[in-house]
C-alpha cells in the first residue's frame, strides 16, 4: 500500500520530492505554460508549513546525459518562487558531497531545488548507484511525479528503495481521480482518443473498450488502424471521422456525430487533441470535442501535453473534473499496466 505524505513526521527532516517540472519551452527558452509547476504546490507548501527541509528534484527535457544549458532548472527555480511566495535555493547538479552538506545546512521550512536529473545519463538508464546518491539526499522520499510514474528512472524507481518512501498530494489526487473511470465509472462512459501513434495507445483503446460504451478516435489513429491491419478487442464500439482532411482536423458532419455521442455520457476520458490545433484554421474540432465535455456536465478526465496546452491557451483547464499531469503515465495506468514509480512506493493502491 503507498503512504500518504501525512503520515510522516516531517519537523526538520530532509524531504526529497520527485516532482515534474518538465514544462514547455518556447524559442526564447521561457516557460511557456506552468500547469505542472501548479500542480506541485500543495505538497511543497505543505512541507514548507510543517517545517521540513524541501529538497526538490525533476527532470527537464531531453539532454540525453548532457550538460545544456537551456535546460537547467533556473527559470523552474525562479517561477516556483513567484508562487510559493519564498527563495529557492539552487544547485548546479543533483549529487555529489557538496550537495549532501548543503541539504544537511537547511533550516526548516527553506527549499532548495537539484539541477535537471537528466544531465546524468544514469537517471534514464535506472542505476541503481545513481539511485543510492540520489537518496542520500534525504531522510523522506516523497514522489509526486505521476506523470513520470511510468518510467524506471533511477530517481522514480531507485532512490525510494533506502528511505522511507510515500506519495504526495498531487500524485494521490491523480489515482483517485483515474480509479474513478477504472472502478464502476457512471454510464454512458465515452473515451475520446485523439492525437496520432497508435503503437502506444491500442492497449489503452482496448483496455478503456470493457468500461467505455464509445470510444471516439480521430481521423489519423483509424488511418493507422487500418494500414497496419491493427485488430482490435471491441471495432463495434469504435467511432471514427467520415473525413479526416488528413489530419489537420475533423469535418462538421464528423463534429457534430461526436458531440452527440458526448452529450450523452456521464463519464468521459478523453487524451490527445482532433488535428493541427496549433494552427486555428484547423483548432475547430478539438474545440467542439472541448466543447461538448464541458456542457455534458460529465465526470470527465483530460490528460495528454498536446490537450492540456490547448485548454490551458483557451482558459479551460477549470472546466474538467480533473486535467491530468501524465499523458503516457495516464494511458499506461487506466490500461492496466504496472507502473514502475507506483511499485517502489508499495504497489498501484493508496491507503
């Protein structure tokens, strides 16, 4: 079972939290959209107000093991700071002696955030030495990083293994949010299934076909269904474009088939966007599906980075029960599978 941030006494002890500030970049290197820095506040305020010494860890990118400098955690480190209110600490790397002495020199209630765990090609590749550095770090593992959940990195699926370990209060609210569409979710269910890459995500299409009484997918995952003769567990259930003008968007007749089968559910699951959305000719679609979720009045929950950054530039991210941080990690866990961040904290369940 996986402990709750709460039940630990965190008065002046090292907490190292796994969180995921991997954010969106844009050309100038600025963050484009904070949503997952967001997210992480309630735990680290929380630790802030019971007096622990936060020591933040993340990953940004993919340096590949490589120091880049575009991808160092400063401008993480500085936004956190705007909205918790308080000076970050930063480090220039994620290990080593120094960094062991100054995690030891905080005072309660002060945070300091490591530099990017994937400037060491060891985080990726799950070492478990690099694990064990990681771990030194801190008295208390906390992981609050679902997004990442389902990767076996060293500091997900390692470090935990010598400490004390539980999940913070982002990465509870997501399992209680996902087990409410995995655990008798209320009928009709629709799962909208957009984006492309179906490699990844027929699993998910079969898995969510036993709870879901639509599965709405869009235009280029039925092109791929069909040239990679893909076979999946329930075709009855299956929705797909009449016209998918090759991706960029879904037609009106399309649209509005969709929208009346959303219309309908009392619960939907939807991730990946309907077209070229970053282009507002052909945002149309993804709109209505948006649209049509949010007049529902369904229990409904978004995840997918392409999908919360269409919300998040519309404003309409408060509009859903629950906007995930995870977009693999949410198809890998509502399909069923075991996911390496959740096992080392004690299995898939929270008490």
């Amino acid at each position: 079972m996986i402990k709750n941030i709460r039940e630990f006494n965190v008065l002046d002890k090292r907490v190292l939290v796994r969180c995921d500030f991997n954010v969106p970049l844009d050309a100038q290197g600025d963050i484009s959209d904070d949503f997952r820095i967001k997210e992480a506040l309630l735990t680290i305020k929380y630790l802030i107000e019971n007096k622990a010494k936060v020591i933040l860890m993340s990953h940004l990118g993919n340096p590949q093991g490589k120091v880049i400098p575009t991808l160092k955690l400063d401008k993480v480190g500085e936004r956190l700071g705007d909205l918790l209110g308080v000076l970050i600490a930063k480090e220039d790397d994620c290990v080593g002696p120094s960094i062991k002495g100054h995690t030891q020199n905080l005072k309660g209630g002060e945070v300091l955030l490591l530099e990017n765990l994937r400037f060491h090609k060891e985080e990726e590749a799950g070492n478990s030495e690099f694990g064990k550095k990681l771990s030194w770090l801190g008295d208390i593992y906390i992981n609050d990083a679902f997004s990442a959940c389902h990767r076996a990195h060293a500091s997900i699926a390692e470090a935990p293994k010598h400490l004390l370990h539980g999940a913070g209060f982002l990465l509870l609210k997501e399992l209680e949010n996902l087990n409410k569409i995995l655990q008798n979710p209320e009928k009709p269910m629709v799962a909208v299934i957009g984006g492309k890459k179906v490699e990844t995500k027929s699993l998910f299409i079969d898995k969510i076909s036993e709870k879901a009484d639509f599965v709405i997918i869009s235009g280029l995952i039925k092109k791929e269904i069909i040239e990679k003769k893909i076979k999946l567990k329930y075709p009855e259930k299956i929705i797909a474009p009449f016209d998918s003008l090759d991706g960029l968007d879904i037609d009106q007749k399309t649209a509005e088939m969709f929208c009346e089968k959303i219309s309908q559910a009392k619960t939907v699951v939807w991730n990946g966007p309907f077209g070229k959305f970053e282009e507002e000719q052909y945002s149309k679609g993804t709109f209505s599906i948006a649209k049509a979720i949010i007049e529902s009045k369904a229990f409904s929950v978004v995840g997918g980075g392409e999908t919360i950054e269409f919300l998040t530039k519309r404003n309409l991210v408060s509009k859903f029960s629950h906007v995930s941080t995870g977009g693999g990690a949410m198809l890998a866990y509502l399909s069923g599978e075991e996911l390496p961040g959740l096992k080392a904290l004690g299995g898939q369940t929270p008490q």
